[in-house]
C-alpha cells in the first residue's frame, strides 16, 4: 500500500497521539498538551447530578454529588478534567433505518409505535438523532432489491424508489416527526447487478465504465428523498469498501483507485452541478483501513467534495482513526456501524461494552455514533445474509414485545444528556479499566460519562483546585452533569 509522502512528520505525530490514546480521554496531539492552561473557573454551582445503568437500574438518578475544594494530593484513582481544552463537536447518536427495522417498526400498532417513537428520538427523552438509510437492499431486508432490477438501463428509466414508499419513507418521517432534527446519511451495499461484472447484487465488483451513470443513479435517489420529505444530509459511497461478503448478501468490493475516480471525477461533481449540498464520508470500513483512508486523501481533487472518514468497528484498534486525524485535522470523524448479536446471552445487559465502545469512538475524534439496525425481531429477521445481528431494539413478532438491548441503554446514557453541538474536552487518567468521556453542551453544562466494566468502586474527580469522590456500581455506565 502506497504509504503518504506529503506529510514527512506523519509517523511522529502518530506516535504522540497512540501514547496519548494509552489513556483513555487524551487528547491525539498530545505535544500540545502541556501548553494547555487548565480550567480556573469554579463551577456556578458546586453540585453534580448524575443518572447510571447497573444491576436492575436502568438511566437511574443517583445521589447528589458537590464539588469542594481539593485539601489533599489527588486519590491514585482519579480522573483530570481540563474544559479549556477543547476537542471535537458532536452531532449525535442514533442507528441504521434498514428496510428490515423499517418494516419491524411497521410491524407496531400506531400507539404503540408512536410511544417508542417519542423514547427514542424526541429530545426530551433518549433524544436519537443520527440515521443510516440504505441505498437499495443491505443484508438486512425483506428481499433483495434495487431501484433499477432488470437488464442494463444506462438511461435509468425504470429508476424508482416504488419499493421505499411502502413503509421505510413512512417511518422515517414518523422518526424525523419525533425529532425534527435529524441527521440522516445514505449507504449502498450495491449498485444494481446490471452495473457489476457478475451480474448480480450479491458481491462482485463494479464495471468502472458505468460510474458516470452510477452517480446519476445516486443523484436520483437523494432528489426521490427530498421530494418525499426525507432529506438526506451525507452520503457514503459504499458500505465496506473492502469485502463482498463471498456473494452472500449484497456488497460490492471498491478498489481505492475506484472510489477516489468515483467520488473525485463523478459523484462530486455532479452534486456540485446540481445544487445537492449532501456531504460525502469515504471509506465506511474498519479502523484497519486507516492506511487507505489516508491515501484516498491525498488526492487533493477528492477533497473538494468530501469533508469525512466513515468508521465500522469490526476489525483493528479505535486509536487508528487518530492517524488519519492527525494527517487531516480538517476531515471529520464519524463511526457508522456497531450492534449486538441476538445470540449473545449479554445482549440485555452488556451496557458496560457498548459504554467502552461508544467512549473509544468518542475519545478517537469521531463526531457522530449511529449503530446498525435500530430493530429487528427475535430471530434477529428480516434478514438475508449470513450474520446473526441484533437490534438497539428487538420486537417480537408475535406478541409485539419490546425488549431494550444493553446497547439502548449505553446510548440512554450517552444521548439523553450530550447535545448537537457539544465539545469533547480533556479528560486525562492513568486508570485503565474505568473508561471516562467528557463534553461541554452548548448550553455551558459539562458532561462526563464513566463506563466501570468490575467492582463497585470509588474514584475521584479532579478539576483545578476542586475535587469531588465518585462511588461507582459494579458493571455501571454513569452520566454526571455540573454547571
């Protein structure tokens, strides 16, 4: 693989910034840290509330805490919280609007529907506002279709999204009803198997001759959308750039050379030429293709039209997204896929790893945190690939019965109190095992979420010269907010 020349001091900077990942909540430009001054100013008031998920609680209150002036050297197990140094903003959290979960959300009564609606996306509430919406069929879909089937139509006349208004259009504006602001991206798992050399939607690879119409297909998706009331406001070029999944689902490798001229020569341009401002995220991959991420933007051309690296957190280590941070400052972070496995005897209760995972995502730069399918049933179905996934979510198919997974109340933890518009700040500690994540929303509240995957524990907090001890519960994700 073609290593980055442009940029000499690259291994340098990456070294800094993976010591600094070795604790988590450090910053990845970490030769600058020492030059930060800390926070001086004492909170307006001294008290910090707090909600956590442990044993049979769930987003429960906790017991006030305060903050005092620090009498004694800092506990061994403390955590450092500097807001002055400021990070990365945060748009939001939320999940993957598959046909499957859109067909499983149908599968409600109205009411019933429309309370989960309002548990899940209103802000007064869990507050979700991120959404993933396939181009096309994904793995998790009632049946395998595009918006042009059929033999090869260079002209797209057949071009519909016929299949969408049924119930995926219908839920997605009953979600956006909920929460009007929310964000939503498109992916393709496929083009049409026309445009492929096998033929078929089912893995394979893409004939490069038919990009030109590719992005025609694309551009008359997110104009469909918008008609229907359902803009779409990022775009990847595909889902997992790098595999087709042995042919058993779709998919669609993508050579880097491949989507560099796709997105820099086709793509770009033309929703540029059309007056279409939907942002475009590359990769949409693992953290173990943060060599690629960085090659693909070296381009310069590609660059003019995209403003983002999309991140699954399958295969590699979260610390490798700092590479490409610290390469490209400028370009955004943002982790698009993640759930749990409905086999998994922790898909209930396993909080404390979603809790790790959302914090190391977080902690590495990414702005944005949306898992997989926000539901699907108790056979982890709809679904026509080989992976036995769960939903935020599962609905059972007969008796309609909701049952939260331990991945829905991480995100409680995490999106009931963080805002769009946030700022991560330092947090700084040398305890491995209690993971911590802090932000200031927009309303000048600091927010620092504690994920403690042992014991119940004590620790203590550390902002200038105040101090406050923490108790935490045995496996525990705990939210804490001051102003």
């Amino acid at each position: 693989m073609k290593r980055p020349t442009s940029r000499r001091d690259f291994l340098e900077i990456s070294a800094l910034g993976l010591a600094a990942a070795a604790v988590p909540g450090n910053l990845a430009h970490a030769a600058n840290a020492a030059t930060e001054a800390e926070q001086t100013t004492a909170p307006a008031s001294p008290e910090i509330s707090g909600w956590t998920t442990a044993g049979q609680e769930r987003f429960a209150a906790v017991s006030k805490l305060n903050w005092n002036e620090a009498t004694t050297p800092p506990a061994p197990d403390h955590i450092r919280l500097n807001p002055a140094r400021k990070l990365q903003s945060i748009l939001g959290f939320g999940g993957a609007f598959t046909d499957a979960t859109c067909y499983t959300f149908n599968r409600l009564a109205p009411a019933a529907r429309d309370q989960l609606f309002h548990e899940m996306f209103h802000p007064s509430e869990m507050g979700l506002s991120t959404g993933r919406v396939c181009v096309g069929a994904s793995d998790y879909s009632t049946k395998l279709y595009s918006y042009d089937d059929g033999d090869a139509d260079p002209d797209l006349a057949r071009f519909s999204i016929e299949h969408d208004r049924e119930y995926i259009l219908p839920i997605l504006r009953e979600a956006r009803k909920a929460n009007p602001e929310l964000f939503l991206f498109s992916t393709p798992w496929s083009p049409p198997g026309w445009m492929k050399f096998n033929n078929s939607m089912l893995g394979g690879s893409m004939r490069n001759h038919y990009f030109p119409v590719y992005a025609q297909y694309y551009l008359k998706f997110l104009q469909a959308y918008a008609s229907e009331g359902v803009p779409v406001q990022a775009l990847t070029s595909q889902n997992e750039v790098d595999t087709d999944q042995d042919g058993r689902m779709p998919a669609c490798l993508w050579g880097q050379e491949y989507e560099i001229q796709f997105v820099r020569d086709h793509l770009g341009p033309l929703l540029e030429k059309n007056g279409v401002n939907t942002k475009i995220w590359v990769l949409d991959h693992n953290y173990s293709l943060w060599g690629r991420a960085l090659c693909t933007l070296e381009d310069e051309r590609l660059r003019q039209y995209c403003n983002a690296v999309a991140w699954h957190g399958y295969y590699g280590k979260p610390e490798m997204m700092m590479k490409v941070q610290d390469a490209y400052p400028e370009i955004e972070m943002h982790w698009t896929e993640g759930g749990p496995d409905y086999t998994d005897p922790g898909y209930s209760n396993d909080w404390c790893k979603w809790g790790g995972i959302f914090t190391d995502a977080l902690s590495n730069w990414c702005r944005s945190i949306t898992a997989w399918n926000l539901a699907l049933d108790e056979h982890g179905k709809p679904n026509i690939g080989p992976f036995p996934c769960g939903g935020v979510v599962t609905i059972d198919s007969q008796s309609r019965e909701i049952t939260r997974s331990g991945q829905f109340w991480a995100f409680a933890q995490f999106s009931r109190v963080i805002r769009r518009g946030a700022r991560r700040f330092e947090s700084s500690s040398r305890m491995g095992d209690v993971r911590h994540v802090a932000v200031e929303n927009p309303d000048g509240r600091y927010v620092l979420i504690l994920t403690n995957p042992g014991a119940a524990r004590s620790i203590e907090l550390r902002l200038s010269t105040l101090a406050a001890p923490v108790p935490l519960k045995e496996a525990s994700v705990t939210t804490l907010v001051w102003k």
